[in-house]
C-alpha cells in the first residue's frame, strides 16, 4: 500500500487554483456567465471517436479515487472507470485535473466531454449538467486528530472545520450548521495539509476518502462515519448531450452485467481500505441502487 501522505505531497507540487473558480466579485460571476454563454457545444460519441481523444476531467489529488501517482499516471476508483470508458469508445484519454468548484463550469462548457471526478449527484448541479446512471454512493465523514475527535456535528460548534469548494460537505454545513466556521480550499491536498498542519479542528468530505486517508495516517479518527443524507456517485455532460449521456448509461449497465464496480473497488479501494469496508455499501452497478 503507497503511503497517502507521500501521494498527497506529491500531487500538490505545482497544483494551482483554476482561473474560473467563483470567488464571490460580480467581475468574476460576469464572466463566468459569459463563458457559459458562448460554451462549445458538447459533443457526440461519433465526433469524439473521429477525434480519436475523449476529454475527461478528474481529480489528481483525491486518492484512491482519482490522483497521480509517483509515475505521473492517473489512478484511482474514478480513472478505472474512465480508463474502461475510453477503451469501449476505441480512442484515447485526456485527463483534465479539476478542484472540486470546477467540475461544474468544465461540464457547462465542453472544456471536458465527461466530469468524473468523484461527483456527487445533487438537485442544484442538475440544473447545470446531465448526471449519468450512478456508480458508487457515498454520505459525508468528519475526521479528526485522535487527541480531540469529533463524534457530532454539535461538538464542532466553535470550532473551525476544513472543507474543499464546491463539495457537498461545504453545501451541508452552510446550511444545516452555520454556526461551525468552515476554512476552505480549492484543492484536497491543501484541505488535507491543513488538516495535518492543526489549521482546523477537523475536515469534512465523502466517509469513503476520509475513512481511507485515516486508515493511512496514524494519530487520525474518523469519529463520524455517516452524515447527512446516502447520495450518489455519476459522471457528468453538458446538460442537453443526451447521445453521450445514453452511450455512458448503456456502459454503465453493460458494466454491471460483468460486475465491472466490484472489481474497481477490488483493484483500487480494497488495498486500502482492506476488510473494514464491505464494497457493497460504496459500490453501485448497472445504475441501480
């Protein structure tokens, strides 16, 4: 099993915020919405297989679900995934590394042809892109130092918890526990940094990666395993690609078919998480829950 803090450090070196990242200015929200506007239009399946590339964003620091490792090779949940996707439409990979904030904009706007960045299907983000059939399912998880874990919600009151843009774990806490004081980051490895630094007194994100990172870290607890509501996991298009959309829900089922999700989690997750997860409480096939 790699060291999680050495594929942290290492996929940090150089990881910049992007550009489009909404930051709360009218200027920046003005032209956001000017992007979006004047978006390509997202493409087919036939126009990316004469390409002969598929664009697909993930992420290069949330391991084990999509990161880099010391070989400069994408890894994880999600790339096993993608990596089947690209093979099944008989062409090449692009990897787009994405912050959490981003996902969205680069799905609105075709500067990827597929988000599968670990993406949590919520009401809001439908409203922008088209979710496919799910793949995995997920809740929220707090970890914390093992000299002060946090066992509730109500015991973060007062304190500071470290949360990425644009998560569900920012969404939830906002809105459900406003009187928690989020510190927030544009990428994990700087969340996680922060975290291993004392900046916060805990960090909040999907219990899949936090019960995987505190199974690599020694002196972390992940003191609550399940908050808020079970959601889903799915890939994203802009909204209205309905050709890609179908060819990647057909996939999925065919997938299911050969227990593909399963032997995903066997060849990524297990080695981390080992016999403390059963696979059936993350894994999803064929799109049905």
């Amino acid at each position: 099993m790699k060291n999680w803090n050495k594929i942290i450090k290492l996929v940090g070196v150089g990881l910049t915020a992007l550009a489009l990242v909404a930051c709360g200015g009218s200027k920046t929200e003005e032209v956001k919405t000017e992007n979006i506007a004047n978006a390509t239009k997202g493409r087919t399946v036939k126009e990316i297989q004469e390409s002969g590339v598929v664009k697909i964003g993930v992420f290069s620091d949330k391991a084990p679900f999509g990161y880099v490792d010391e070989n400069g090779k994408y890894q994880g949940y999600d790339i096993y995934f993608t990596d089947r996707i690209a093979k099944d439409l008989g062409v090449n990979v692009e990897y787009v590394s994405l912050d959490p904030a981003s996902r969205v904009e680069y799905a609105e706007t075709a500067k990827v042809d597929i988000v599968a960045a670990n993406f949590t299907v919520t009401k809001e983000r439908a409203e922008k892109v088209d979710f496919s059939l799910p793949y995995m399912k997920v809740s929220l998880g707090v970890v914390s130092p093992d000299t002060a874990v946090i066992k509730s919600a109500e015991e973060l009151n007062g304190k500071t918890l470290i949360v990425s843009k644009g998560t569900t774990a920012e969404t939830y806490f906002t809105a459900n526990h406003p009187e928690v004081k989020l510190q927030k980051y544009d990428a994990y490895t700087d969340a996680y940094n922060a975290l291993l630094d004392g900046r916060g007194d805990a960090f909040s994100t999907d219990n899949t990666e936090v019960l995987a990172w505190a199974k690599v870290n020694p002196g972390f607890t992940v003191g609550i395993d399940s908050l808020g509501d079970t959601d889903t996991i799915a890939v994203a298009v802009q909204k209205g690609n309905t050709d890609l959309l179908n060819w990647i829900n057909e996939e999925i089922k065919t997938l299911g078919k050969e227990n593909f999700f399963h032997e995903a989690f066997k060849a990524t997750l297990a080695p981390v998480y080992g016999d403390t997860v059963n696979p059936d409480s993350i894994v999803v096939e064929g799109g049905e829950i």
